[in-house]
C-alpha cells in the first residue's frame, strides 16, 4: 500500500497536484499543523479540495480520479489484489479501488492479523549458537524485520512496540548458555534494557570473542595432534628437533636425521662407532633353513629310516623260510613243457 501511495506521488494531476492526493484517507481538507507541513507536496495533497462545499467532487477531482484508476489497476491487474480493486472497474474510480483494497490488508481485522504474526515471530525466533544456515545476524534480522511491521501498523491503529519489548524478545530468543553473560548484564544495566541496538553489539562482541578462542584452540590441537605424529619426540628449545637424550642406536632415514640436533647428531655417531657395524646393512639370518624346509628334510630322514628297516625285516624272513643254497635257485630248476616235448 506504501508502495502505490510513492507511485502516487510522483504522478501530477491536471492542476500539477500529486495524484496522491486521491486516496487520502480522509476526504476533507487537514488543518495545517502546528509545526507546518513537512514538505510542499505533503500540503498540496492534504490540503487539495476532494469535494466543494455542496459535498460534491470537484470536475478536477473526477478528472485525477479516473487517471488514478487507471494507474492502479494496470499495476494490480495481473496481482491477487485484482479481486478488491475490480470493485472500481465500472465507474473508473480509482479511489474506491484504492480503500477497498486498503480495507481489505490494512483494516482494523488486517492489523491485528498483521501484529499477531510479527510478535510471534518475536516470540518464536530463537538463536542457539552459530550453525551453517543460522547465525545470529539471521536472528536479529528477523526481530528488525518485525520490528519495522510493528512501528509501521502504528499509522493504522497498532499501539507499536517499545525499545524495551525489543530487548524482552531478543534476550528471551537467545537460549544459548554461553551467552548467560551477556543477559546478566543486559539485565543489571538500566540504559541496555530500553536500547536495542547496544544489546545486539553486545551480543555479536562476545560471539566474535568466543569464535576467536575457539580458532586458536582448535590450532593448539592440531599442532598437538602433529606433534603425537611425530611420536612426541622433539626438543623443547628447537622446532622439530631431537635431543641428544632422545636419540637411539637406529636406522634414521633423511627426514628423521633432518630433526635431530647436533648433540644428538653427535651421540649417534659415537654410538655407531662403539658398535662397530653400519645400521643401514642388514643382519645376516643365522639359520638358512625355512621351518617349512627343517620339517621337509624331517619327513625325508624318517621315510628312508622306515624303508631300512622294511628292507632289513624281509630279508630276515627269507633266511629262516628258505635255506640258502643253489638248489632252490631258478637257474638251476629243470624247465618242463614245449622242450621236453620237442625230444
């Protein structure tokens, strides 16, 4: 409706009166206030003639009427407010379009609708910390938000919201208990209590303090956490180093001799030389043979041993069955058949 009213204002009339003028909502002329008038346009269309002294419209008025019918209805023609506009359609009376369509959205049941869904919106607007799609400039856009319905449904019959509220609702919405500070505070000081805008700074001051000791705890833990990587063994007075008293009588390979101090550098050199033998050589194994190859070889000796004493128990029953002489030899035996039948 405020939007249109602006369009108004800056379309003239046929006398150079700002069509605003036309849906006023009250048809007589306003006294002029006691401070004067806020601008030249703000007079002429308060104080330009709707009706003459016989309550009729003026030729004037009919005339910027019909203009302003056609205006408004070639910007709601296509919007659901069509329904309440087309009331005018006939006559061409963009007045009558103009307060029915007011009736309708800023009527005394309009307003109350109005003032009942921002103040829930206050109510059931809460913060509970920082998160990916909510943070707490989202939070109070929406009480500010609320708080502009409010104080514009004054001109329409709303009593509006005090600063004090303002703080009710936001103090209320925060339910974050890291912020119980900030509340307590709000709550003892008399001038925080009636200033909106000095509770919200105090609240995005601690936010902003609370998320910088948290960045600077979570780089302590990943320092700590690479440190445990490192297997926890460097110097106290060199980054990355380790002490002489640290070091051992090991392979180290270039990135872990890189870490080691020159003490330490020296202790294991002298270590080595105690030793005698180079880390990087690897030890020779003692025992050649798998434990696959020892039980092979195991097998192999039994299985000769067995077919020994095989050997030796068959011979020992052919000597005491058979006596060992040539006349039992198969050389010697007489042969029977196809010879002895060609004699």
């Amino acid at each position: 409706m405020e939007a249109i009213v602006e369009f108004l204002r800056g379309n003239l009339g046929v006398t150079g009166i700002p069509l605003a003028y036309v849906v006023r909502e009250n048809q007589a002329i306003a006294a002029d206030p006691a401070d004067g008038w806020a601008t030249l346009q703000d007079e002429m269309i308060n104080r330009a003639p709707i009706v003459n002294a016989a309550n009729v419209r003026t030729d004037t008025f009919i005339t910027d009427n019909q203009r302003t019918w056609v205006l408004i209805s070639t910007i709601c023609r296509e919007s659901e407010c069509w329904t309440y506009v087309k009331r005018g359609q006939r006559t061409r009376d963009g007045r009558l379009a103009f307060r029915s369509m007011y009736n309708h959205y800023l009527g005394p049941n309009a307003v109350d609708n109005m003032a009942n869904s921002a103040e829930r919106k206050l109510t059931r607007t809460t913060y509970e910390g920082e998160k990916k799609r909510w943070n707490f400039e989202k939070f109070t856009n929406v009480h500010m938000n609320a708080h502009h319905t409010l104080e514009g449904l004054t001109r329409y019959g709303y009593a509006g919201i005090d600063e004090r509220s303002k703080v009710r609702y936001l103090i209320d919405g925060v339910k974050t208990p890291s912020l119980d500070a900030v509340k307590t505070r709000i709550m003892s000081d008399a001038a925080l209590r009636g200033n909106f805008s000095g509770c919200v700074t105090l609240y995005r001051d601690m936010i902003e303090q609370q998320q910088t000791q948290e960045k600077k705890s979570l780089n302590i833990s990943v320092t700590e956490t690479e440190d445990k990587k490192d297997g926890g063994k460097k110097k106290k007075n060199g980054k990355g180093s380790i002490s002489a008293d640290q070091v051992e009588d090991r392979y180290y390979d270039s990135k872990e001799y890189a870490k080691l101090s020159d003490d330490a550098k020296l202790k294991l050199k002298r270590l080595r030389e105690n030793r005698g033998s180079n880390p990087k050589k690897k030890k020779q194994k003692t025992n050649a043979y798998s434990k696959k190859d020892v039980r092979s070889v195991a097998a192999l000796v039994a299985a000769v041993q067995q077919h020994s004493i095989n050997d030796d128990d068959g011979a020992a029953s052919d000597a005491e069955t058979e006596p060992t002489d040539n006349r039992n030899n198969s050389a010697l035996t007489r042969q029977t058949g196809s010879r002895r039948g060609g004699r």
